[in-house]
C-alpha cells in the first residue's frame, strides 16, 4: 500500500509504456483532418468568400 509506486495510481500501475505507436496515429490523424479542411476549402465557394474576407480585412488595416 505504501510501497514505492512514485505517484502512479492503479490504473498507471502495470502498463508498459510504449507509446510510439500512437504518436504515429495521432499525426497520421490530424494530417486527414487538415487535408480534408484543404480539400473543403479549395473545391467549394466557401474557401473564396473566406479569402476575400481576409483580403478585405487586411486591407482595412493598412488603408488601402
């Protein structure tokens, strides 16, 4: 019970701790997400109208 455990709780205790594997995943993830976000973007109305917004906006800022 109070043995040497360095903070872990039950549920830390007997797990290895090879997380190499999920990185990989996790990246792997938020790549699909992003490129599909891209993809939405860049093949709809929508992407333009956000770009011109910007452009808009930008140009309010300097003064153009």
């Amino acid at each position: 019970m109070f043995g040497n455990d360095r903070g872990q709780t039950s549920n830390d205790r007997g797990r290895t701790t090879n997380d190499r594997g999920q990185t990989s995943i996790e990246y792997l993830g938020i790549i699909a997400v992003v490129v599909a976000i891209v993809l939405v973007l860049s093949t709809t109305d929508f992407g333009s109208q956000i770009a011109t917004a910007i452009s808009n906006k930008i140009s309010q800022v300097v003064g153009i």
